[in-house]
C-alpha cells in the first residue's frame, strides 16, 4: 500500500502558502431549518462535522476560531502546487488522503483531461455506509422498494476524498474525455471536507447520483466560485446532474450549466439536495430533470437559498426549483423563463417552503401553476413579484391544492391561465387555505372566470388593504367561495 502513496517531487514540491483569508461560510452560515429526524437534536454527525471542519480551515490559515484551542499535532499547511498533468493530480489527491488531508492549488487555467475512473478500494468506509443505508431504509420503507445499488455505478474519475482537503482551480478545468466510461469527479465520503474553488467541471457522467461531485450523508463540502457544466446523472430515481448533496454542502458565487437528471425519475438537473445546503449568489441556467427541480430540487433535506438566479431550466414539475418531503427557503432571488408540466417557475409538494424577496415572471406551465404550484403545503409567498407567467390549465400565477397559501406584500400581476377551462389567472385555490395582506392581484387573464382569485372548498381570506382589480373576465365572480374585499 505504502508504494502505491508515492508520487513524482513535481506533484508535491510545495511554496509558501498563501496566507490571504478566503471568507469561508461558517457553520453558523448554515440553514436554521429543522432538519430530518436523525439530526434534529442539533448535536448530531451534521452539527459535529461542521465544526470540526471550520476548525480545521482556521488552524490551516494559521488561527483559531473564537479564541478555542487548537488541536495538537496540527500546524500551518502549506499549499502544494500541482502541474498541469492529470497523473500528478491523482497523485497529489492519493497523497492527501494518505496524510490526512491537504491544501491544493491546481496549475492556473490548466485542463486536467481525465480519461478513466480512478480504481480503488473503499478501505475507509467500515461499514458506515451499509449500516446508516440499511437504517434509511427502515426509517422510510419505499426506499426499501428500490433496486439495489450497483457498486460499479459509483465511480469517480479522482480519489474519492476521506479526510479535509481543499483544491484552488486558479481557473482550471477538469474534464471528462468525451470517450471515456462514465464516472463523476468527487466523491466526498464519510468524514471527509472537502473545499473546492476557482475551478470548471465539464462533462461529468455518472451511472449513479451526482454527475460531477457526490457528497455522502457524513461528508461535508464547499463549492466556491465553480461552475459545473454539461454534467449528467443517469440514476434511475436519484439524479444531481451537477451534484448530491446528502450531507452537509456551502455552495458560494458558482454556476450550473446545461446539466441533466436524465434517469427515469431523475431529480435536481442542476443540484439535487437530500441533506443541509446553504446556496449563496449562485446560478442555474439550461439545466433539466426528467422528474421534478430542473435547476434545484430539495428532497427530503433542508435547502437556504438566497440571491440566485434559475433561469431556462426544465421539468415535468418545478421547471426551476422543486421542494419535496423537504424545508426549503428561498430569499432575494429571480425565478425566470423556466417550463414544467406542473409549477413551471416553483413545485412544491408535501413540503414547506419560504418565499421572500422573489421574482418568478416569465415561467410556463402546461398544465398548472405557470410560477408556482404547491400540493399539500405550507408556502408563505412575502415581499415578491409573480408575474407575466403562463398556464395551459389553473392558476396562471399560482396553483394552491390542500395547501395553506400565505400572499404578503406581494404582487400577482399579468399572468394568463389560457387552456380552454382555465381558470384563475391570478390565483387558484381548492382544498386548503388562501390568505392575502396587503397585496395586489391584479391585470391577470383567465379563459374561464375569475380571472383574479378563484377558490373552492377552501377558507379564504382577503384583508382591506389588498387589491383584486382589473382580472379579466372577472376579478373573483365565478369563485365558489365568496371572497370578502373583491368586486365583480
């Protein structure tokens, strides 16, 4: 095994390292959600693998974090340059693993051309992973209905990261050879951290989750400043075409482009998030899933994103964002130009969601819910714009079913339900709850009326400074339940 860790004097010939702090998120940056049940204590692997990993980031730029003491044996790192050759790549990242961990710094606007999976043996795993899938298992039976994992599906083109070890692109790219079997770049397993900045990941394929990098329920990552490209998951009910996420992920100022969940029930075209995840300034663009959340779907885990964009991205529901069985909240951020079959800006089903500070104008829906579409959900909408979105059946701006709809300061305006029974081109509501303050439905185009707001076998209410005018045919006349404060 010894053997195996050496590498060539070019690959690990270190400089000084540079000692400028990169404003890390830390982990009190990380969602406030509940998380799922294993974790909700607050004490749990996710809370301690933060720390220890903010800790480590601290001692290797030279502090402490909050005046705690450091832990013995670890001193400044040096950051160690790696040439623009994929083999001392691979090299660098065995060692790393080999030392317990290391600060990389690829070669400036380098291509690192991979061209098959890196074989190795999981030595480090000790049946973690088959004890916490077998208690997954147990605690949500249907999962137990899925076909077996293949372990062969599980490949990475690099060393799959163990320890904490941070890779600085300095604009590099690594990419996939077109040719080559299919395999993702990271797999970040249990106790692993990794950090990864300034870099592009093209054309990552992967037969499993994550067509660029998975990050296990145990691991942790943080993505700075990457983008993520042409990347694809074939997994028949997972997806991440970018990345999973099943552990605890920080992406920063990144990009996704034109990746795909291609799989059966593929979900999360661009991200697919089944842990904690904090999103920050952050864009999704042409990516899609065949299932649900083209750019993002959070499944299961609890999402925070604030100031992005998701734009052009496609599913059958959530063209931009999907929330699933998950605690999702989404701040200061543009929803545009996005398709589904249902909610084709946002879906969201059996699941909270926080909306503030929106824009969702411009999405289509061939069937309900052109921005939004809820089902069985909590969704506050506050301090947004809904508009100049489209759907072929109800609810051209939002689709509510068995959901308790909150609309605060927020305005509905200019969207069209324009199927030949639609109806609702504002608002459609049935089966739930529908509560507007202080808001402005209006200038909204319905085939059948109401244009405005139409609810049905759902308590309602409107208060005295919220407006429901100029819908056409009808403002809230054609509702089967009356609505106090609108005319016609």
């Amino acid at each position: 095994m010894a053997g195996s860790l050496v590498v060539g004097a070019a690959g690990l010939t270190g400089v000084a390292a540079v000692a400028a702090d990169r404003d890390l998120p830390a982990a009190s940056d990380a969602p406030s959600l509940a998380l799922r049940a294993d974790d909700q204590s607050g004490t749990g692997r996710r809370g301690d693998a933060v720390e220890d990993r903010d800790h480590a980031r601290e001692e290797r730029r030279g502090g402490r974090p909050d005046d705690r003491p450091g832990r013995s044996g670890q001193g400044h790192r040096r950051e160690v340059p790696v040439p623009c050759d994929p083999a001392k790549l691979i090299s660098a990242l065995v060692r790393a693993n080999a030392e317990g961990g290391a600060d990389l710094r690829l070669a400036s606007k380098c291509t690192y051309e991979l061209t098959d999976a890196f074989q190795q043996p999981d030595d480090y795993d000790g049946g973690i992973r088959d004890a916490r899938e077998a208690a997954d298992s147990a605690e949500n039976p249907g999962d137990a209905e899925a076909p077996p994992r293949d372990p062969r599906h599980d490949r990475a083109g690099l060393p799959v990261i163990y320890h904490p070890i941070s890779i600085r692109g300095e604009g590099a790219t690594i990419v996939r050879d077109v040719r080559a079997e299919a395999f993702r770049f990271f797999t970040v397993r249990d106790g692993g951290e990794l950090t990864l900045s300034d870099v592009v990941l093209r054309n990552g394929l992967s037969a499993a989750e994550g067509g660029s990098i998975h990050v296990v329920h145990g691991a942790s990552a943080v993505v700075e400043r990457t983008t993520i490209v042409d990347s694809t998951s074939l997994s028949a009910e997972g997806g991440g075409g970018g990345i999973f996420n099943d552990g605890h992920l920080v992406v920063t100022g990144s990009t996704f482009v034109d990746n795909h969940a291609a799989g059966t029930a593929g979900k999360g075209g661009g991200l697919l998030n089944g842990g904690v995840l904090s999103l920050e300034n952050s864009q999704f663009r042409g990516n899609s899933a065949v299932a649900y959340g083209g750019g993002l779907a959070n499944y299961r885990g609890a999402a925070e994103v604030d100031s992005s964009t998701f734009a052009r991205n496609n599913a059958a529901q959530g063209g931009g964002v999907a929330s699933f069985s998950a605690r999702t909240r989404v701040a200061d951020t543009k929803v545009v130009g996005n398709t589904a079959r249902t909610g084709g800006g946002i879906a969201n089903s059996d699941a909270l969601i926080f909306l503030r500070g929106l824009e969702v104008r411009d999405n289509t829906a061939t069937g309900n819910g052109g921005g939004i579409s809820t089902f069985q959900g909590l969704i506050p909408v506050d301090d947004s714009v809904v508009s100049g979105n489209t759907a072929w059946g109800s609810g051209g701006g939002i689709h509510a079913q068995k959901s308790n709809l909150l609309v605060r300061r927020s305005e509905v305006e200019r969207n069209r339900a324009v199927g030949t029974a639609s109806m609702g081109g504002g608002v459609f509501a049935t089966l739930g709850q529908v509560s507007l303050y202080t808001s402005r439905v209006a200038a909204n185009v319905a085939t059948v009326k109401p244009g405005g707001l139409f609810v049905d076998k759902a308590r309602v209410r409107v208060d005295d400074e919220t407006d429901i005018i100029d819908n056409e045919p009808t403002n809230c006349e054609g509702s089967r339940v009356p609505v106090a404060n609108c005319f016609r």
